[in-house]
C-alpha cells in the first residue's frame, strides 16, 4: 500500500513527469546528433557511378562495419528503392578505415534521376550504445538536364 502511494505521487508530480520528459528527449537528440551522413555520386564512366555513404562521427563513437553479425551489434546496412533507370551492381563495400561506403550503379540511359534509400546503422562509445537509427538519403544522379525540384 505504502509503496502504491509513492508510486501515485510520484507520477502526479510535475517535475518528475517533465524530467523523464526532458531525459528522453536529451536522449533521443543525442542519437541524431552522434553520426551525419556524407552522401556524394561520383561518375566513374559512361553510365556508370559510384555512390559514397561517409559517415561523420563524433570522437569516441563509432558505428559497425557491414559484417558485423554478433547478435548484438546492428551492422550498418543500406536499402535502396527501386528505381526504373538506375541498376546496382553488386552490393554496397566498405573501403578504408574511415568507412567509406560504396555502392556502384549503371545507369540505363543518359538522364537526370534520384536514387533513394535508407541506412540503417547502430552507434556506440565505450560507455553506451544508442538505439539503431535508420535515415533516409537521396542522391541526384548524373544526366544532361537539370532535376525538377522534388
């Protein structure tokens, strides 16, 4: 019974209600801010392109590579739309140190189009780990014309 009333009165309380309020909110501005994405599209030749994912992450984080699969750990992952003009050739390969992620594509003709997607990838410190985050990108690609403002 004792037990049942503190618990009543604590949840009746404004302070305590807004700093549970403010620590999840402190917690989930956190995540966004731990890692932002670079994405540029390079053309290599002809129709073909590569499609650079760099992730800018904050000293003493990090972010898994794409063969991590410990059960634990979230390793970073893309997901791409289906787009009519653009094929992907082979998978997304992560270069260097600094993981650079790279996916190559073709394009099917000579136009400007907009390749879009998701990552999916999990940050952690040597302190704690954040919940997986997915973000969405977009990639204007190649092509002679300008495209349209989406």
């Amino acid at each position: 019974m004792l037990i049942n009333k503190m618990i009543r009165n604590l949840l009746t309380c404004p302070k305590f209600c807004f700093t549970i309020l403010m620590l999840c909110f402190s917690f989930i501005s956190r995540a966004q801010d731990v890692v932002k994405w670079e994405i540029r599209c390079e053309k290599i030749s002809g129709k073909i392109y590569e499609i650079h994912f760099t992730p800018k992450v904050q000293d003493s984080w990090h972010i898994y590579s794409l063969g991590v699969s410990d059960g634990m750990n979230v390793p970073t992952s893309f997901s791409f739309e289906d787009n009519p003009i653009v094929t992907l050739k082979g998978g997304v390969i992560e270069i260097g140190l600094q993981q650079d992620f790279v996916q190559k594509i073709k394009m099917k003709k000579r136009t400007a189009t907009v390749l879009k997607g998701t990552i999916t990838f999990k940050a952690c410190s040597n302190e704690q780990c954040l919940p997986p985050q997915t973000v969405e990108f977009k990639c204007e690609i190649g092509g002679i014309s300008p495209i349209p403002q989406l």
